[in-house]
C-alpha cells in the first residue's frame, strides 16, 4: 500500500497530485488557498480525503476500468455536481472513463474510493440484488437515508484511517492485507447500495448548470472569443436574467467574474508548468484573452494574492507539495 498526506497553498498543485485521476481545479473565491490531500492506494484500490478552503470548480475524466464512488463529508454551502445539486446526504457516482464538472463551495471536504471495475463487478455477483445496484449507478446521485449514509461514511473513514495508521507503523504492506482493506471497503459500498432506501436522485440536469457548464468549456476552448452575455441569450434563447440567475445559483458569482476566474486560472497553469525562458507573462495572459496587462496584474493579484510575477518563479515547483 502507498500512502501521501500532503498539504497545499494552490489548488492547480493540489489537482496534479491526485493520481490516477485527470483533473483540472479552478479556484473561484479569492484569497490564499489552504488544502490537504490524504490519499491511499492498493493495486485496485485507491482512496483520497480533500479538504479546500476556497470555492472551487473540478473538471475531468474519471479513471477508465475504475468504478469511482464520492461523498460529501462537509459541503456548508451548495455544490452542483453533473448538474445535481448536491448536499451531504447523497452519494456519487461515476464510470470509468466519465467526463466530469463539480462546482464545490467554500471549505468543502470529499472523501472519494475508485476501484478496479473487475474488482467491483466480481463482488457485485454475491449481492442479494445486482441488477437493482447496476441500475442504481446509471445516475451520477444516489439519495441515501441520512442515518445509514452517516453511518456507512463512518465506517468507510474509519477503514479508511485505519489503514493509514497501520502503514506508518511498519503493517499493512503484505498482499493479504491489501486484499481485506479493498474488500472491507467495497462491503461497505455494496451494503449501502443494497439498501432499501436507497435510490437514485430524481433530479435532472438543470438548465441552469447546462448554462454554466457550457461557458466555461467555451471559455477553455477559446479564451479570447469568450460569447458576451447577449450573445449568450442570442445563442441559449434564453433572457439576460435567466443567464444571471443560472451563474448565481451554481457559482456562487456573477457570469463575468466567474469566466474571467476561469481565464486567470488558465494562466496560472500555465505560468506555474513553465519557465520564462520559455514564454513571458504576457504572452501567456494574451492567450488567456488578457491584453491589458495592469489591470491582468491586478485582477490576478485579487483572486490569487500574489502577482503573476511572484507566480512565474516557482514555475519549478509545480506538483511539489509540502508533506506533513
């Protein structure tokens, strides 16, 4: 078994370090960002707990072969995840393979497990109700009773932290014990999921998030062509405020700051996985659809706490985090 407890001050360092995962992180809310990474994986089986102290938007695909569980440990404010909204009493879901946004607020804490599909559908067969289960996970929500929910993620941090103790004391390292730690976990899922009061969210994908969601891959794709709000309603028909109203209920903001937040971020990666003899800060904002420089330096500087300049010499240092 491998084991990392990291910490860090930049949500692009703390998305790098999530392995076997392919993630894109954008911090949101403005000020220094706090996070911590605990992470543990057998050879089909990995596990993580994140906890961030800014609003932040989680782009990506899940791992192919996997079958990816998640659960909101502490959400304080409202998360959108495929379009759901998402509280502390659901359990999510993903295939391997899925492509993926999340809009989690303010100190949000996720505690996630990814198995090995092979791994999951052999123990699937010794379940009362397969088929029940299988049609459960076509939806990326399920709603569980929030005692047995509670309780499952209990046990599941308990196995969870367990296992971490248990590697730092020089155990856990031989194969059996690798094999009881993925079994003892994936028992857990199965019996929540075998529940009888377990069902899949009834929710649909929200125009709302359908909005939000479509902006912000147009606003990855093409940064300088970012659509105006008019061109928006022009192209969605939808009204001015349906458009207002779709980015303050799913983030929090207003549609401008949110995509030019997406568009700083955009620059921060690429400042942090690059050097300046390579490119200079103003090419990259350009690409970014910053011309203005001052005013970059200064939007920049609001939501990050630091200039682009101090950002360009730790350009080295992108992926390493401080290990506590």
């Amino acid at each position: 078994m491998l084991q990392s407890v990291l910490r860090f001050q930049d949500v692009h360092e703390h998305a790098a370090a999530i392995s076997p995962w392919n993630l894109h992180y954008a911090q949101i809310s403005a000020g220094k960002v706090e996070s911590s990474l605990l992470q543990l994986s057998t050879p089909r089986c990995h596990v993580f707990r994140e906890r961030i102290n800014q609003r932040v938007v989680q782009q990506g695909e899940a791992p192919r072969e996997q079958v990816c569980f998640a659960f909101p440990v502490a959400a304080p404010g409202k998360a959108h995840v495929q379009g759901r909204e998402v509280d502390e009493h659901c359990m999510l879901f993903l295939q391997g393979g899925d492509e993926f946004m999340c809009h989690l607020p303010i100190d949000t804490d996720l505690f996630a497990i990814t198995f090995d599909r092979a791994l999951f559908e052999a123990q699937l067969e010794h379940t009362a109700s397969p088929e029940r289960i299988v049609a459960l996970m076509k939806q990326p929500v399920v709603k569980v009773a929030s005692q047995d929910l509670h309780a499952c993620r209990e046990r599941l941090l308990n196995i969870f932290y367990w296992a971490m103790l248990s590697i730092e004391d020089g155990h856990g390292q031989h194969p059996q014990h690798e094999q009881e730690l993925e079994l003892s976990l994936l028992a857990e899922l199965l019996a929540l999921l075998s529940a009888p009061d377990c069902g899949a969210s009834r929710q649909i994908s929200t125009i709302r998030s359908y909005i939000v969601d479509k902006l912000h891959r147009q606003t990855m794709n093409d940064a300088i062509n970012v659509p105006s709000i008019f061109e928006v309603c022009e192209q969605m028909q939808v009204s001015r405020r349906t458009v207002q109203n779709s980015f303050q209920t799913v983030t929090e903001t207003t549609p401008r700051n949110y995509l030019r937040c997406v568009r700083l971020n955009g620059v921060r990666r690429a400042l942090m996985s690059t050097s300046a003899e390579q490119i200079t800060i103003g090419d990259i904002a350009s690409r970014w659809g910053f011309f203005h420089l001052s005013h970059f330096a200064e939007d920049y500087r609001a939501l990050f706490c630091e200039l682009p300049s101090q950002t360009i010499r730790r350009s080295h240092a992108f992926g390493r985090a401080a290990t506590s």
